[in-house]
C-alpha cells in the first residue's frame, strides 16, 4: 500500500521519457477476471506506477484485450499511461520480418484500443533477421504513427549494434 506522502521515483527512459521506476508487467494478467484486472490497474495507478509491459504471445493476445477492457481505455487514461509491447516470437521460431511485425503491431492497437504503442520491443534475438527490413518497418511504424519509440529484449550488445546502424531512431530499451 502507498504510504502517507510516499511518490513513486520517476526514470528517465533512453534519454526519451520519464516513466515509473516501476512496471507493472502483463505476462500472466490474461488469468485474472476482468474485475481482478481492473483491481490491479487501478491500485497500480493510485500507487504511481505508468508503464504497463504487454507482449502480443501473452496469453495469445488475451491479455492485451483484458488490460484494454479493464482499463476502459478512455483517451483521457491513455494520455496518461506509458504501454509498451514486444512481437518477433511465433509458435516455434522467431520472425522479425516486415510483414510479422506490421501484423503483431496492428494486432496489439486492436487488443488494447489504442492509436498507439508508446514503445515497441523485438522479444528475443531472431538471428536470421535482416537489419536492413527491421530499420524500414520501424521507420513506417513511426512515420504512421503507430508507434513513438523502439526496443528490443534479451538482445547483447553486438546484436543491438548490428540493428542500429540501420536505424533512422535509437534504441531506447534492452529489457
């Protein structure tokens, strides 16, 4: 519980935003009711806590859809919430294409009501990806609007290295 005059520490994320020292992430929220998950979004908020962490694989999907449903996704909360998701992992493989993630993207904007991801990460290193295609859907991705800033996870250096030199923007996030 927050105690009497207590503030969440703020952080400044890759030089681009501040967001809660702590994120709520949304691995398992898709087993919870709708009612449960409203529970701990909203005591989530009243503790300070802004950034909400959301893969597409989550729960196939479902908890983007529980987390949109129990947040009601109003454009006033929207504003106010930092979210995040990843894509790049399929059934058996990893799949950094420019048609996979255009698709994962859209998919996540459907499931969770919203214009826009504030951060897009690559879930886990694909190593047949093809720098080159990732940089151009990024670069559409920002251009349309979709998505504000990139990332990746699980990523060491030499393979965040490799993808940068190809992007228009930074990396901002190896979680």
């Amino acid at each position: 519980m927050k105690r009497e005059g207590s503030v969440m520490k703020r952080i400044k994320i890759g030089g681009e935003f501040t967001a809660s020292d702590i994120a709520l992430g949304c691995f398992r929220i898709h087993t919870l009711s709708v009612k449960e998950a409203d529970i701990l979004l909203r005591t989530a908020l009243e503790q300070g806590i802004d950034f909400f962490d959301h893969a597409d694989i989550y729960g196939e999907g479902r908890g983007e859809e529980l987390f949109a449903e129990a947040a009601g996704m109003k454009p006033d909360l929207r504003e106010k919430i930092i979210l995040q998701s990843k894509c790049g992992i399929r059934a058996a493989s990893y799949d950094f294409s420019k048609e996979h993630i255009l698709r994962a993207v859209d998919g996540s904007l459907k499931r969770l009501k919203t214009e826009y991801l504030d951060v897009l990460l690559l879930h886990r290193p694909d190593t047949l990806m093809e720098p080159e295609e990732v940089a151009e859907t990024f670069h559409l991705l920002h251009s349309g609007g979709k998505v504000r800033y990139f990332g990746v996870s699980n990523h060491n250096s030499m393979q965040m290295e490799l993808l940068s030199r190809y992007l228009d923007r930074k990396l901002i996030i190896n979680q």
